[in-house]
C-alpha cells in the first residue's frame, strides 16, 4: 500500500471504535457529502471503468470466477472520498465488463483481529464454497506492531472468511486469525496481502513482506486446511533502495500484494513496491517449493498499483489494478469519489519469458460509431481529415498502427485541437525501436514489426497499450461540467502511419453512480 493510503491510519482506533458509525456505513454503501445527482453529472467519473457508486476504492481484492459469474472485491471506504475504515467492496459481472453493485463483503468487527481494518487478501474457490483470505488489523504497542512507520503503530494478522449463498452476499468470518504474527525471528517491514493456490492436495499462500536491513520479500506458507499454517521460507526477495522512509515500501524494503500462479510453461510473481507494479517470471521447483526468476519487468508505467490476477471462464489469466486519483487531495474528497479499477487485461509470456499484456477482448463489445483515417498521399489532406476526427465526452477507444523504420513518429492525444496542449505524447525513435516514449517514459514495444498504439479514454483517465508489450495509465483533469472532446494529432512520422481509427464507447451505466 502507498503512503496516500496510509495518510489516516491515526484516526483508525477511533474509527474501530464506532460500532454504530460502521453498522450505518455497511447498510448504506452511498454515505457521501456530494449528492447523487452531482455525482452522476461529476464529467470526470469514469464510464466504462468500474468503481463505486461513491467515496473511496483502491486495491482489486481477491478477484473469483464463480458459478458462472465474475465477482470482484476491493478497498473501500464507505464513510467518504479517502483511505480510511478499510471494508471489501463487492461488485459482480456476467462477463468482466457490466457490473453491479452488492452489499459490503466485509467490514471491521468490533474486538476482532480486523476491528482496525479488512485489508487485501484473496477469493479462492474451495470445493462448494468461497472463501477469502484477508489481513486484518489492529492499533498495537510499538514492540507488537508489523507497521511502523515512526508515527502509526499496526498489528497486522492473517484472516479467514467465507461465503454463504450462491451470491456471496453473506460471509462468516472465523473469530482468530488464521495466521496471527509472521514467522518468528524475522524482523519484517510488513506483512499483509496473503495470496493462496491450491498444491496437490494442499494450499500454498504467499504473503507480502520484507526484512528490516535487507530488502522486500515474500514469504512462503502451506497448510492442508486453509486454517492451519506452516511458515516454509522465503519465496522471493530484493535488495531495497538504501533510502531511509517513514514508510518502508517507499524505498522497497517492504514488498506488498503478492500474486504467484503458472503462466504458459513459467510462473510469474507480481509484486508492488515504490509507487510500482512488479513482475518476475521464471521456473517454480514444486518438489523444493522455490521460484527461480529469469526475467522481470513493471505491469504498467503510470498511474497503476496494487494489482491482482484471476482465470476467466476460458482460463484465460485476468490482471486488474487499482487506478489511484493524482489529483489533491482536497478536491477528490469534495469531488464525493476517488479510485477506480482498470480494465482486464490478459496477460501471456512469450517464449523468452518476457510478459505480454492487452485489454480483454469483452471490452472491445462496448465499441460503437467507429471513423477511420483515409489515409492518401497527400500529408496536407490526411492532417484536414484528421482535424476532423474526435472522441465526444472523453469516452472512447483510439487505435494507431505505424511501421518501425528510420523515421521517427509523434502521436498525441489533445483535449483543445486548437490550443495544441497535449494530454498525452507519443514518440517513437528509431534508434530505441523496443520502446515508446510516452510523455517522455520509456515503455517496451516488443520486437520487430509495426507497432499498435490503443488509448482507452475515459472521463480522467487513459490506458495505453504498445504492441501487447507495454502499458501506462494517466489521470487527466479539466475544470467545469463539460467533459471535452478528444483530438489525435500526428506531429511527425506521417509516411510511418498505416490505419488510425477511433470508437465512441458505450456507458455501462446510464448515470454513473451505478455500474
């Protein structure tokens, strides 16, 4: 977790000392200074995006597949627009696009080992029933505590629920952890996040971690029962900065939101540290229990964090992430909402072991109105169609393919044609042809061939794709209660171009507040 959602952490004693407060939030999940109406109208709310009707949403929690539907947990706030009083929210899908809202999965008990907060875990199908692996936290003595930043003090545990129903609209929680301090003789940074899978015939489940002086880590646990846990060993770790941060994942010396599952012939470990997502793919000796990686990498270069990984109805692996706000935060609270989810994205290993990564192709359902660029030989024709061309409402898809050759190229993304400010830039430079350039952040676009560009816009944030290669998500604000249209312009590289087209996208929901 960053340090914006560590920002309330003093106000968490007295927060789970509010039983009354808690019982009226987890009953009315729309508890908000701003009004609906001004919600629903609020231009910069996301339309395709999933996320609250308000308040406040971070890390995908324990994404499952079950009984035909999707069903996705995250961090939420239900009191308003901020970190704080950590529940699991909970949403469901026929097919990882439409959502509807649920009641809250969890929420703190007051007295329990979460009375401080239901922090990020994990949804695993186990036989007939679901159940959700989650950290709990307490406030706790300095000498007690696995979160220490010099001004929070946090005892952080293990802990087991499932659900009841079909719908997983109940769940009962057990009364102790499951897992109630980490391993001793270790002096860790952390430890949060578990993250189960099924072994044989017994469950493995890493948790996010790290070891004061040496750097962040995952730790190793296995049990026959999903209630009793055998510390094993470390399944991976890394050097940390050096730096000296109040919050040690600010300089890599904690390691949190772990994920670990096969993909292809490999295994891949994501992790998240310094404001970034991380992956490593390698080999995993199921005998020994050890990881070995061989390649590794960052999931996306912008605004993208916390994420977690599912197998869709065809066993496809399925990424989300948390899309925070980079706005103050003054005006996201007064906005009523803050955070939304990403789209799915599918995820694949090439032979090298390098990750690819593409939105899901259910998005692409959602396509409507589609204009292409009628591309002729004459640049001055093509640059008066292309005036031509816009997204209404900041909501849409853009799709650019060029060829990799001896020219460079500059795309970019405006919301005034006129103005000439841009809301994203696009460069290619031949003498670097792995990677593009976005806003000057280099991010990989694979090997050889013509490169595909897809933007996803919308509302106050863009998700851009390189070749299946790469990706980096932006937040963008404007002011007013217009969402402005979208322009594409080419600055160079026109000769490179090869098809330019652009989709209005179809809301999921006709106000907003509901998805």
């Amino acid at each position: 977790m960053k340090l914006s959602r560590r920002q309330l952490l003093s106000g968490i004693a007295a927060v789970a000392a509010s039983k009354s407060l808690r019982g009226l939030a987890s009953l009315n999940p729309v508890l908000a200074s701003v009004a609906p109406a001004d919600l629903a109208t609020d231009p910069r709310r996301p339309q395709y995006h999933l996320l609250p009707a308000a308040n406040w949403m971070n890390d995908p929690n324990g994404p499952v597949y079950w009984q035909g539907r999707y069903h996705m947990f995250y961090q939420y706030n239900p009191n308003g627009a901020y970190w704080g009083d950590m529940h699991w929210g909970h949403a469901t899908s026929s097919d990882m696009v439409h959502w509807r809202h649920l009641p809250v999965a969890l929420a703190p008990t007051p007295g329990g080992p979460d009375a401080g907060g239901c922090f990020s875990g994990t949804a695993l199908s186990d036989g007939g029933r679901v159940a959700i692996l989650y950290t709990g936290v307490v406030p706790a003595p300095e000498g007690q505590a696995t979160i220490r930043d010099g001004v929070h003090s946090l005892r952080e545990s293990q802990c087991l629920a499932f659900g009841v129903g079909s719908g997983l609209t109940a769940w009962t929680k057990d009364a102790t952890p499951v897992i109630a301090s980490p391993p001793a003789g270790l002096e860790v940074t952390g430890f949060r996040d578990p993250a189960p899978w099924k072994h044989g015939d017994q469950w493995l489940m890493a948790v996010g971690s790290g070891i004061r002086g040496k750097g962040g880590a995952v730790l190793l646990y296995r049990s026959s029962d999903l209630r009793q846990w055998e510390y094993l060993h470390l399944l991976a770790g890394g050097s940390g900065s050096g730096d000296r941060t109040p919050n040690p994942v600010d300089s890599g010396d904690m390691w949190e939101c772990p994920d670990f599952f096969p993909l292809d012939d490999k295994h891949v470990l994501i992790h998240s540290t310094q404001g970034k997502a991380c992956w490593q793919s390698g080999l995993f000796d199921t005998d020994a229990l050890v990881f070995q990686a061989e390649r590794g990498g960052v999931l996306d270069f912008g605004s993208f964090y916390a994420p977690k990984t599912q197998l869709d109805e065809s066993g496809n692996r399925v990424l989300w992430g948390w899309i925070p706000e980079t706005r103050p935060e003054a005006e996201y609270r007064a906005a009523g909402w803050a955070g939304l989810m990403s789209l799915p994205r599918i995820l694949t290993l090439d032979r090298d072991g390098e990750l690819g990564i593409r939105v899901a192709p259910q998005v692409e359902k959602l396509r409507r109105n589609e204009r292409r660029l009628r591309l002729t030989g004459d640049e001055d024709k093509n640059r008066r169609q292309l005036s031509e061309l816009q997204l209404e409402n900041c909501c849409g898809e853009i799709a650019c393919s060029f060829r990799r050759g001896a020219d460079p190229v500059e795309i970019s993304l405006l919301s005034d044609k006129n103005s000439g400010k841009a809301l994203l830039t696009c460069r290619y430079d031949p003498s670097h042809p792995g990677e593009i350039l976005f806003d000057d952040k280099p991010v990989p676009a694979g090997a050889g061939g013509p490169i595909e560009l897809r933007f996803f816009i919308d509302g106050s944030v863009i998700e851009v794709f390189t070749n299946s290669a790469g990706a980096l998500t932006k937040r963008f604000y404007y002011a007013g209660s217009t969402a402005p249209p979208i322009h594409v312009s080419i600055g160079a590289g026109w000769k490179s171009v090869s098809a330019l087209s652009l989709w209005q996208i179809s809301p999921i929901s006709r106000d907003r507040l509901t998805s």
